[in-house]
C-alpha cells in the first residue's frame, strides 16, 4: 500500500471518527515507515500508528529484520543482535 492508499483510509477513519492505526506486520507488507510521506500524512489527519504485536516501537520485525545476517529475533538467545 502506499500514501494515496493510507490517505484514503486515514479520510474514512475521520469519517467514522477513528484515530488510531495498527499497520500490518507480515512478510509480505512494507513497514509502515517506509512508505513515503507516511508521517507527514499521519500528522495531517491526526492518526496515531500503534502496535499491539511483539514487534517494539512499530518496527516489523517480519519485514525488517534479516534472520540470515542478525539471527533469530529472540532477545533471550539473541540480546546483542536484537538491541543494536
């Protein structure tokens, strides 16, 4: 999805007097970061992006994270990788 998408999604969630936003986390969606002016546009309609999965501070763990390069996404077994 991109800006145009989520700008239509942020009009109808003002329409129906919504404000809060939990962006997909899988393998197959972009982090909500890093869609272009996805901030800029959050701050124009007043929507708060939240996360209610494992991954901190709306980060994708599923999308971002390199299992290859860092590792299992595991702070028990895998603290240095995981906080860097």
């Amino acid at each position: 999805m991109g800006i145009r998408t989520y700008s239509k999604i942020f009009e109808l969630m003002m329409r129906l007097r919504a404000n809060t936003l939990w962006p997909a986390m899988h393998e197959c969606t972009v982090p909500f970061h890093f869609v272009k002016d996805a901030r800029e546009t959050t701050e124009k309609y007043g929507i708060i992006i939240g996360t209610s999965h494992c991954e901190p501070m709306t980060r994708n763990s599923a999308g971002e994270w390199s299992y290859q390069l860092n590792g299992p996404y595991n702070f028990v077994t895998n603290s240095n990788n995981v906080i860097r």
